[in-house]
C-alpha cells in the first residue's frame, strides 16, 4: 500500500463547511437581487488571462501578489487579482455588441498572493457592480446607493460609506507642485489609517521627494473633520485655484446632496479626505465602507470611478464607477458579530424513516412537498428515532417530520419543531398543503 498523502490546505486558502457556505451563498443571493435592482446584468470572465492584460493596471502591489505562471503552449498568463481589470478588457473587446452604459455585476473568485489577515485569504470571492461607458456624477451617486441598501439588505445598521474624490487629492499636489509624483503620494497616503502620519510623511519624503512643507500640506487635507459643509470649505482653501481640485470639490458636493435626498440618512455617509484607493486606475469618487461595531476589519465595500482603465486596451473613451463587496471580510465581521444562522442544512424539514417497507410511502410525502416549495431531507436509512434526531439538531433543522406505522395507518403525522420543542399532528391527505404551509410559514 502506498503512503498516506496528508489531507492539508495551502497557506492563505480555505475549505468551506456547509454552514459557512450556506451564509456565503445567502450572502451572494442577496447581493445580486440588490444589484439586479438597479438594473445590472450579470457577465463572467476567465479565471486566466494573457499576463499583459494584469500587470501595471492595479498597482506595484498587485504585480508583486499576482500568481503568474506560463502554460502548456508557452504563453505568460496570470490569474486575476480583481474584477475591475478583467472588466476594462472585457468591455474594450465587447463594446460595439453592448453599447453604452453598460451596467453589470460579475460575483467570481479572484487571486492574490499576499499575507493573509482576519477575514483575507490568497483566493476571495468579489461581488463586484460597475456602470461603464459614461461620465456622469448620477453613475457616481447610484454606486453609493448601491453599497448603503446593499449593507442594509445585509442586517447591518450601523455602518458608515466614506467618500472621497481623486480629483482634490490630485488639485492638491498640483498646486503643491507634486503632480508627477502623485503616483507614490497617494500610494503613501492610502497607508495613513494603518501605519500613521510618521511614517506615511517618511514614505513620501523617501519616494516622492517632497518637501516638509508640501508633506505638512498633504496630511492637513487628510486631517480636515467637520460637517459636509465645512470640509469642503476647508479643502477648496488648500487646493488654491487648481481647477481639477475645484471640480473635486463640486462633484463632492453635489453626491452628498444626492443620496441624502434619496433618503440616506446623513450619518451613514462621511467625508473622508484621507482615503485615497491605492490602486492607480482610480480619476474621480472613491468609496470605502466599514462597519462601525468592527472598524478594525477594514472596508467591506470599497471602490470609485476610473475613467481611462479601459483606453489601456481600446481607443474608445469608456470611463467607468463601481465597486466591490468583499465577502470573505464581511462574512468574517458578521460571524464576530453572530449575525449567521447556525444552520448546515438548506432543507426545511428532516423526514424520519422508521421502516425499509414504508419507504414508497416516504418519498410520496417528500416529493409532494417539495412541490410546494418545502425543502426536504429523507433520511437515508431506517434507524432509532433519537439518532435520526440527534443528526437533525446537529444540522440546524428546525423541524422533522414524524410519520411512524402508526401515524401512516391514521392518516396523519406529528410535524415537531425541534427549536420549541413541541409536536403539532397535520393530516396526511393527497395536497399536504396544511402541513407544508405550516413549515413555510415557521421559517421564513
């Protein structure tokens, strides 16, 4: 006999049991009909693309966590490390049988080989939305909608969406004379909540060049608190007569107006000057969202307009807005906060087998609710009731359905709710619609 290979999982992946893979696909259900409400409609790309595709449109970082490999016949290619990039190809080779906006959502795995951290793996699955093909701040403004009935749709309550705009970052270095070396600002910039102003003022010194004085004026952008109003007063004065920083400053204003009249409450949408996306596509709004009973996970639903992705692969003008559930993040924030069922069963009902020759008798009834919606588990075998039971609890079943000789022979069964822990007896007659709404609606 050979050896025994040790059943073990590489570093940064994992495997999913049914109940976390139960809340993970109740998760993504609920995504896509918020996404669907919207008007997005759903594409798919390759999990492998040409490594000329990938490589300089995220960032330094990404390059570097990108698994890249060269196949059977030669070729360089890369597993993606989101869905936006594939996207800019993706509508640059589509467009002319699309046309313009297009609006889709695109729920994939997607690949990066960086350190692993509470709720981040090296394989994530994104739950992406994105309008392309227009210029317009109401493209802007729906992506806030978007992620606020998204996290709402979710349970979450308290939550906050921060917003920033590219275009005041980028006025600013402008007017500071850093606008060449915006690329390694904002990079140093994006890193200001984790590592602090210390060293975020050190990296820019060290690959912007920048002065003591324009670094001061950077941080003082970032540091702006206050209501809408006066942040953006405050920022209008540091980016001087910088014409890309005013229309910053105008889009910002006019998005917060927006999705307030749209009845998002003021509380759950912040100006955050601070935040600056590290990956280089963005031009205009950026959005991270965090919970605010876990601030220390992170973003949860991140993203921002970028309007020359797609020029790297056609020479069409298809600017685009979107952004990005991170599932696996959240997932791991709602497990904190006990917000999964402790379910590992999709079945409604588990339907006890006491007897091999009551077996057709059985798969009637199971077949017969199943027709009116109820998800049921047989189970497989005829054994003592307990053990049956006993495997029903541990599943998470709320209900199981007893229908012993006995119960057959009377016309009736004992449907008992395993959480109450109490039986209620519903004939067995030819609909079993009673029974079935009974089970419906118990556990909606």
């Amino acid at each position: 006999m050979s050896q025994r290979i040790k059943p073990r999982t590489l570093k940064g992946f994992r495997d999913y049991l049914p109940q976390a893979m139960l809340a993970r696909e109740q998760l993504i259900d609920t995504a896509r009909e918020v996404y669907r409400s919207y008007g997005f409609a759903p594409i798919d790309t390759p999990a492998l693309e040409y490594l000329e595709i990938l490589t300089g449109k995220g960032s330094e970082e990404t390059d570097k966590q990108l698994y890249k490999f060269q196949d059977h016949g030669g070729r360089w290619v890369g597993m993606r490390f989101d869905l936006t990039v594939p996207l800019a190809r993706f509508v640059a080779q589509h467009y002319q049988q699309l046309g313009a906006p297009i609006k889709r959502y695109h729920i994939a795995p997607v690949w990066r080989g960086e350190n692993t951290q509470r709720g981040r793996y090296r394989e994530f699955v994104q739950c992406d939305f994105d309008t392309v093909g227009t210029e317009s701040l109401t493209a802007d403004i729906e992506t806030a909608l978007v992620i606020h009935d998204l996290l709402r749709a979710l349970g979450f309550q308290q939550f906050t969406i921060r917003v920033n705009n590219r275009r005041v970052l980028n006025g600013l270095l402008e007017h500071l004379g850093l606008a060449e070396q915006a690329t390694a600002v904002l990079r140093a910039l994006d890193k200001l909540a984790k590592a602090g102003p210390q060293p975020v003022a050190e990296e820019m010194a060290r690959t912007a060049r920048a002065s003591q004085e324009q670094i001061q004026h950077v941080l003082r952008l970032a540091e702006i608190q206050g209501d809408w109003h006066s942040v953006l007063a405050q920022a209008e004065q540091l980016v001087g007569a910088s014409q890309v920083g005013r229309q910053g400053i105008e889009e910002l204003r006019r998005l917060g107006q927006a999705v307030q009249a749209a009845g998002v409450p003021p509380q759950r949408l912040q100006l955050d000057l601070s935040i600056a996306r590290g990956l280089d596509y963005y031009t205009g709004t950026i959005f991270e969202t965090f919970l605010d009973q876990l601030p220390g996970i992170g973003s949860v639903c991140s993203g921002g307009r970028y309007d020359n992705l797609v020029e790297v692969y056609s020479p069409q003008h298809l600017p685009g807005v979107g952004a990005s559930l991170g599932l696996d993040r959240l997932l791991a924030a709602m497990e904190e906060l006990g917000m999964l069922p402790g379910r590992a069963t999709p079945a409604h009902v588990l339907l006890v087998n006491f007897q091999e020759q009551d077996l057709e008798h059985y798969l009637a009834i199971a077949a017969r609710l199943r027709a009116q919606g109820v998800r049921v588990d047989l189970y497989p075998e005829p054994k003592r009731m307990d053990k049956q039971l006993k495997y029903a609890d541990r599943r998470g079943f709320r209900f199981a359905l007893i229908a012993g000789p006995d119960e057959l022979a009377a016309g009736h069964c004992q449907l008992k709710d395993l959480q109450q822990r109490r039986s209620t007896e519903y004939p067995l007659d030819e609909t079993l619609q009673e029974l079935a709404q009974a089970i419906l609606t118990a556990d909606a």
